[in-house]
C-alpha cells in the first residue's frame, strides 16, 4: 500500500511540475458565430445555473468572474437568456450543504460549485442535473469523480492542480539556507491534505525538514503561525481555501518574525505572502464556461468530459514582503516574473 502511495504521489509531482506546459483536455472554443448560435437557441427558455461559492477570496472569485464572463462571451448572459443563481456559503459546510438544496429543488439546468467542500455537497445532492466544479484539485482524489480521466457520473469540470514542485524549488531559491518548512494548512480540507503531501516529498528531495502545522477552523490560524515562529525558516501553504481567506492574520505574525510565506497561489501573495508559481484562476474560470457551453448548448454529458487542467501559471513575488522579512530576490526570479506579475502590497 505505501509503495503504491509512492508511486502514485511520484506521478503526481511530474504532473504539477509539467502543469504549465502541457496540453488540456480537447476543448473547441465557441466564437462569436456559435455565441450567437447558443443565444438564439436559448430564447425560448431562461436557463437556470446555479452556483455555489465556498468562500469569498481573491483566487475563487478570479474563477467565478472568468466563467460569467466565459458564458457572456458564448452568448449566455445573465438576466437575458440565463439567469445566475450565486450563493457563498461563507466557508460553512452546512451551508454548503443547504445551498446545494436549494439548487437542486429550484431545479437548476447545470450547477457550479466553487471549491472541493462546495462541489462534495453538490455531488452528494444531486445525481441528475449537469454539475461543473471548479477550485478542486482532484475530483477523483475528493470523490466526486470515477476517474479525472472518465468521470462516469453527472459531474466534471476542471482542477486548479498547481505546481507544487515547482513551488517548492521557489521556496529553496528564495531561502536557500532554510532547513525547517512548515506545512500550514486547514486539516479539513482534503485538496490541501493532496497538496502537502506533494509538498513533502519535494521538500525531502531539496534537503528540507517539514513540519505540519494545521488549523481546523479560521481562530486558531494566528495561534497556529506564532507557534512556529523560531521553530522553523519558512512556511508554505497550498491553495487552502481557509488559509487564503486569513492571510491577514497570516502575515501580521509572519512578517515581523522574518518568516517567509510561499502561497499555492497570487491572490494569496497579494494578501501578504512572499511569493508563488501558480496558475491563473481567472483563466480556469473561462476554461470551465467552455465546459459549461458543451453542456448547454451541445449536449455533451458530464460522464464523458474530462476534468480539464489550467496550461496558464505565473510566477508573482511580492517585493514589499521580500523587503519586511529579510529576503534578496534574485535577479533571475525578479527577470521571470517581469513587473506585470510583481505585486507590491
């Protein structure tokens, strides 16, 4: 079991280090004919797409802003020929679970659920209605899916599966004399649990010692931070939906104690972490509306469409925090993330 653990945990390594330069899933895009095409299609009846937000952050937000406009783009725009059902569920499973309700009894034509927690409620309420999921880093692994490959059911959509590798590479160049790294995370969230444990077996292989540090609920996230101040040289955190919203309280123990944060992705650095190598969930929001298009206006069934991953990352270092916490950005770094993807907070 543990050699089959390894391996599969190998793959998934190679996989995130290649997630920028591989090809995705086939998706045709719809231009502004076909856009046109679905809008007249869909005169005669309003159709009804539900989503559910698990929490509000910079990067869930990004991926529900790229599927409106995505949709927009293909001719379905809300209040004309589709109307927009949106609920955040305020980082509350049990809300999760009544919004999910709520969307099935209003007889929804297709669903979004943003985030893992968010579209495992959706999933466990639903078996008929098209579901789309975006923010989750493998359906298969939070079994909303057979397989990534063959979903099998009413669901698919697409991963935010980010390099993790690659993010920790970032973390040795940044800090190369680090020997301790924290592993912050929330211990209910099973996306994150994926992610750290690529984490560690990168960490292993640059000579890094890591060190769990999880919160279960969004209180104990400042408590968590200052635990480690003097215990460790620097902590990393993947896309965590908790952490992400508390990056505040993140940064305000973190930045005096010099402790450098590498995030899963941008939004986070721009709440006051130093750096990453993440994708961009803008784009993941469009590459989902694409799905959604298929589903809507082709026909197609969520069974046969693969879940689809992001080819679009970004490296985005956070100067202001370099400068608060003690760290020389090299010029190779600072040459590759050029002043577009440089934020300044």
């Amino acid at each position: 079991m543990k050699k089959t653990l390894a391996l599969l945990l190998a793959g998934v390594i190679a996989l995130s280090a290649a997630a920028c330069t591989s090809s995705t899933s086939a998706s045709s895009a719809a231009g502004p004919a076909a856009g046109s095409q679905a809008a007249s299609g869909a005169a005669e009846k309003k159709l009804k797409i539900g989503i559910v937000q698990l929490v509000e952050h910079p990067a869930l937000d990004a991926a529900y802003k790229g599927f409106v406009d995505g949709l927009a783009e293909a001719g379905y725009v809300d209040g004309k020929n589709i109307t927009l059902d949106y609920q955040n569920a305020q980082n509350e499973q049990a809300n999760c679970q009544t919004i999910a309700s709520k969307l099935v009894n209003d007889k929804s034509d297709l669903i979004l659920a943003i985030a893992t927690p968010a579209a495992q409620a959706v999933a466990n309420t639903t078996k008929d209605i098209p579901v789309l999921v975006t923010a989750v880093t493998d359906p298969a692994d939070a079994k909303l899916v057979a397989s990534n490959e063959k979903p099998g059911g009413n669901v698919t959509g697409t991963s935010d599966l980010t390099p993790v590798a690659e993010q920790m590479k970032l973390l040795k160049q940044l800090v190369p004399n680090a020997k301790k790294v924290a592993m912050l995370y929330c211990s209910n969230e099973s996306n994150s649990k994926f992610q750290v444990e690529i984490a560690k077996k990168s960490a292993a292989g640059l000579g890094l010692e890591a060190v769990d540090a999880t919160v279960s609920n969004s209180n104990e996230i400042q408590q968590v931070v200052q635990s480690l101040v003097g215990k460790v040289d620097a902590i990393y955190t993947p896309t965590d939906n908790m952490i992400a919203s508390g990056m505040a309280t993140v940064s305000m123990v973190a930045q005096p104690a010099k402790l450098p944060v590498i995030v899963g992705e941008s939004g986070m650095v721009e709440n006051g972490g130093l750096a990453t190598y993440g994708i961009n969930y803008y784009n993941l929001g469009l590459l989902t509306a694409k799905q959604a298009v298929k589903i809507l206006k082709d026909g197609a069934k969520p069974a046969d469409m693969p879940i689809e991953y992001s080819t679009d990352c970004d490296l985005t270092i956070n100067k202001e925090v370099a400068e608060k916490v003690g760290v020389t950005i090299p010029q190779e770094l600072l040459d590759k993330s050029g002043a577009a993807s440089t934020a300044s907070k």
